[in-house]
C-alpha cells in the first residue's frame, strides 16, 4: 500500500471506530495527520497538534468489523480536488500534501484548526511544499542500498550504459579480453562485474 | 472468483475525475477485502466517443462489485459477470 493508500485506509477506520454511515473529510484529514505524526504529535509547518487532543487514539488497534463506511460526497470532491492538484504539481498519482492541499478550505475539523491557529492558505501550502520534499527526500535516499546491492553483475548493455559506450562497443571489449565478463551457466546471457567496469578505463594523463 | 464487468455513463468527466475514482476504487477493494469479502478491481477502459467507462473487477459475487463501488460513490448503470479470454489461453 501508498502512503496515501494508508491515510484512505485510516480515514474508513477512524468512520467505523466512530460508528459513522460515511466518510467525511475530517477522517481523512485525521488520516493524514496520523500518517505523518510519531508518538501522536504532528509537526506540519508552524503547527503542532497532539493527535490524542484531537480525538485519535494512535496507539488503538483498529477494529475493522460493524459498519461499511461509504466515502460522503464532500470527501469525493475533494479526492477530485487532490486528484487536480497533483496534476498540476505534475505527480504520478495523490500524495499526502496533496490531500492537504485540498483539505484546507474544508469545514469541520479543518475549520477548527483554521480559525484556532489562524492558519491562512498560503501558510498551509506553504507547509505541505516542506512535507514533500522531506519525503522526497528520505524516498531518493532509501532505495540507495539496494540500488547497489542489486546491479553487481551487469548485462552488456548495462554496463554500457554504466560507461557512456555502446553495447556493440562493450561486447567487443568483452571478445578482445579488454573487458572480464561471465557466461550465465548454460545460457547465452553475459554478465559483466560492476567491479571490473574500471579496467577499460585508464587515467589521463 | 468470478470476473465482472461495470459500466459507468460519464460525461464530462475529466482524467483526474477518473484518477480520483480509481483511487477510491482501489481503496474500498482494500478495505472489504480486509473485511474477508474480497472485491478486486483489475482495470478499467475509458470510451471517450461514447464517454462510457467499464471496469472490471474479480470477486465471488455481483453483489460485493456493488457494495465497493457504492462505498467508493462511483456512479455506475450495469453489473455483469463477464468470461475472460486472454490470449495465452485459447
């Protein structure tokens, strides 16, 4: 599952755990507070809100029996709103500040915290642009790892994509000798050691 | 399991209409399937001429296509169990 894929998930749990015919957005306003909250406490932008303050038992286990929730229209627009949004911030697909996004102008829960904190628009954006780009961030710095640990042996064409050449250009470094490489055993296919890329290449100089 | 296909009128409807439909597709599908009723939606083709859409979704039974796609307040006309054919069986 997304991450978003989890707050639409917490949102239907928060409406049954409250007994609720619908899902409206302040479920899903909670869902995405909780998502990016630790121990109940939510930093977005100036704000802090204390989850527990706010109705949400954080630590609960949720009980997924009794009623089947349908999502309100209001919660479908502003699905259709996010949807709108994360066109224009030129997304794959709905993310959490894009949610947040359209949540804002929102009634309810989201009214309260408006008129509480005196959150304008701007500040709100302004928050959700801070949240994605720490996930961003963490996104492009997890999968590092296992980048690295995956690409140890290359194909031809990898590993001339790894050295700026052309695979007809490899393959000959390969028949030359110029390029250690290995036969799958068995089978045609030819890897190369991402190691011993570095022997076709000498210093200048 | 059994196959259904759900056909939808939609007019007017815009691309992020149909993602923010699909997202709700998918999430209510998660949710009963959680539940032990378990609805899967496979895929979806949008007729622009016609401004039809037609859904298909796995599930033991036409009626829990109906209650994921009311739970996701997706408009739709007819439910009908459908014979898949794919090329690599035939």
């Amino acid at each position: 599952m997304t991450d978003t894929e989890l707050v639409a998930a917490f949102a239907i749990t928060q409406a049954k755990r409250c007994g609720l015919d619908e899902i409206t957005p302040d479920e899903l306003l909670l869902g995405c507070l909780r998502m990016i909250s630790q121990f109940g406490i939510v930093t977005f932008g100036r704000w802090t809100f204390d989850l527990e303050a706010l109705g949400v038992d954080w630590l609960e286990n949720p009980d997924r029996k009794g009623v089947k929730p349908a999502y309100s229209q209001a919660l479908v627009d502003v699905f259709d709103l996010a949807a709108r949004i994360a066109k224009a911030d030129g997304a794959n697909g709905i993310r959490i500040d894009h949610l947040l996004v359209a949540l804002w102008s929102e009634s309810g829960l989201m009214g309260e915290l408006r008129k509480t904190y005196g959150i304008t628009s701007a500040e709100w954006r302004a928050a959700a642009v801070q949240l994605s780009v720490a996930r961003q961030v963490k996104e492009v710095e997890a999968p590092v790892e296992k980048r690295e640990s995956v690409r140890d042996y290359l194909s031809p064409e990898q590993a001339a994509e790894a050295l700026g050449l052309h695979a007809q250009t490899v393959r000959a470094y390969i028949r030359s000798g110029k390029l250690p490489a290995m036969r799958v055993a068995g089978e045609r296919a030819i890897r190369i050691r991402r190691e011993d890329l570095e022997k076709v290449l000498e210093p200048l100089g | 399991m059994a196959n259904f296909v759900v056909k939808r009128d939609l007019p007017g409807i815009t691309p992020e209409a149909l993602q923010s439909a699909g997202f709700r597709a998918k999430t209510c599908c998660a949710e009963m399937t959680e539940e032990g009723q378990p609805v899967r939606w496979i895929r979806s083709f949008f007729l622009p001429e016609t401004a039809q859409t037609h859904c298909y979704f796995e599930a033991p039974n036409a009626a829990a296509v109906k209650e994921a796609n009311e739970r996701a307040r997706i408009p739709f006309t007819h439910i009908i169990e459908v014979m898949e054919l794919t090329p690599d069986a035939v």
